[in-house]
C-alpha cells in the first residue's frame, strides 16, 4: 500500500492486512452505524456501560474475523459486579449484536475509565464459544477477568493459549453528533516450526515487538476518526515495513430472534405458567434482550403452538 493508493472505506468492515517485513496478519475493525443501532437500543444504559458494550462488540467482531468457523462466535463475560452478565455474538456473515446486563449501581464513567472490568464487572469469567451447528463439536475457551481492562483479559488469554500470539488495541467514544463508533485492532501470528534457528528466532520477536509497538501508537482519536479511512489508518502505522489489504468483510447489526422462536420457547411452559404471564393483561409480551423488540402473544396462540 502506497500513499496514492489509499481511498476511502465504509464504516462497518473488518480489514484484514498483512505486514510485509514481517509476514505478520491482522485485522482492523470499524464500527459505525452498526454499533450506534446496538447502543441505541440500550440507551438507557449508564456511559460506562455503553462504553464496554461498545469495545466488546468490536473485540468480538475482530476475534471472530481472525478464526475458520462457519456458524456463531460468542464473547460472554460473567461476574460478581453491578454488570453480571455482557453477551456479544457474531455470525460468519457479519451480523453482530450485544446486550448488558445490570443488578447494580454504575460508578460515574470518569472515575472508572481506565477500570472497567473490575469496576463493572468484578469477579468472574470471559468466555469465547464457537458453535458451528448440532453435527459440529463447539469450541469454548475461558479466561478469569485478569486485569483493569478487555485488552489486560484478552491478553492474558492469549498468553494461555498455544495456539497463536495475539496484540489487540480497542477504542470507543461519541463522535460530535452522539454517535458512537467502535475499532479493533488486531495482530495475529502462527506458533514458528520446527527447525527454526536461534537468529531466526530473535527476528521474529524483534519483528513481533515492533509492529505491537507501532499498533499500540494509534492514538484513540485515530482509531475513530470518520474521517479517516481504514487503509489510511493502516499506512500510517506499517507504511515503513509495507502493509497490504485484501478484501473487507461488512458487519451489520443483526439480530436472530423471531417470532416464531418465541413462540416455540413459550409454547413449552406449563399451563400454569401461561397463565400467570397473562393475568394482568391476558397478554404476553416478550421482549428480545438484545434488539429490545417485543412481540405480543395471546395465549390462544400458545395452545396452537403445542399442537
């Protein structure tokens, strides 16, 4: 990539890129309007809370873009604080949502920022699911919430993990009109063969430390800048080892919940559950945690649903 061959890129895409020099991969993810639609149906949440919900939706499109799956990825964090549960699932074809759960008070997001996994989320796990369907065995990895931020968990993951080596940087905010906008970004390597000498070695982690390096100088303001498009991004941090791009991957905000699944769910409960539901209105309205759409049910329609 040279200076004259940056354009500009839509919001809403994971780009892939690989380092030159170095032969190391990675991934940039940008989230506009997607993750405004998901924060905007929460938008009764306190700021921090939209804050880690919105970092996690753009970690999880990013760990799911740098894996071969066809089928679901889900990012899941529990814990013991006043935000219990946070869920995030992608789909092979970009569709992502999320919602956060909250039993509790939420400090003011300026005297928690720089700590908003012990802050909100206290004690507990995140895990990371692949389901790729009732033929396919699921995958699941489970790290404790070691650090003061996602980035200190997921690290501590990969550190765990033998799979490959992994640096993320991740940054969230309002744009000017109140919109937010969410990045990821991602560098990834192979565990070296077999054979590789000690001078290949040392290469490649003086390779590896220097494009972290150069990954963790992008400043937040960069990361969110509308303005700035993702391969200009990315030629100003690698442009000096060499940086290409391959196709960009959309991201939508997409939901799976269905009326239909609603029903079936409902239809399942006892008689006497049906009733209680609907005795205040002889209604039953279910609401979906993630779009926050509710659909309305008459328990005739139930009785339907079983037969």
């Amino acid at each position: 990539m040279n200076a004259e061959a940056v354009e500009a890129v839509p919001d809403d895409i994971v780009q892939p890129f690989l380092i030159d020099k170095s032969g190391i991969a990675g991934r940039l993810v940008r989230l506009g309007p997607a993750v405004a639609d998901i924060l905007g149906r929460h938008a009764t949440n306190p700021p921090a809370v939209q804050m880690l919900l919105a970092q996690s939706l753009a970690l999880a499109s990013g760990l799911a873009a740098a894996l071969k799956f066809n089928g679901i990825f889900t990012l899941q964090v529990k814990g013991d604080g006043p935000v219990p549960m946070l869920v995030v699932d992608v789909t092979t074809g970009g569709d992502v949502r999320g919602y956060a759960q909250i039993k509790g008070d939420i400090p003011p997001f300026e005297t928690i920022a720089d700590r908003l996994v012990p802050a909100l989320l206290g004690e507990g796990y995140l895990a990371f699911t692949i389901d790729q369907g009732q033929d396919m065995e699921r995958y699941q990895g489970i790290v404790s919430l070691d650090g003061a931020t996602l980035e200190d968990c997921v690290r501590h993951y990969f550190e765990q993990s033998d799979q490959f080596a992994s640096a993320i940087k991740l940054a969230a905010g309002q744009d000017e009109a109140g919109n937010w906008r969410a990045t990821a970004l991602m560098l990834h390597r192979l565990p070296q063969e077999g054979g590789i000498n000690q001078t290949d070695t040392e290469v490649a982690e003086e390779d590896w430390t220097r494009a972290s390096i150069l990954m963790r100088s992008a400043s937040p303001a960069e990361m969110l800048d509308p303005a700035l498009s993702a391969h200009a991004l990315l030629y100003r941090l690698f442009h000096e080892d060499g940086v290409r791009v391959s196709d960009t991957k959309a991201m939508q905000r997409g939901c799976r919940c269905s009326r239909e699944r609603m029903l079936m769910v409902l239809s399942s409960l006892p008689a006497d559950d049906i009733a209680y539901l609907a005795e205040e209105t002889g209604k039953i309205d279910v609401t979906c945690e993630f779009c926050t759409e509710t659909q309305r049910f008459d328990p005739a329609e139930l009785e339907l649903g079983r037969a």
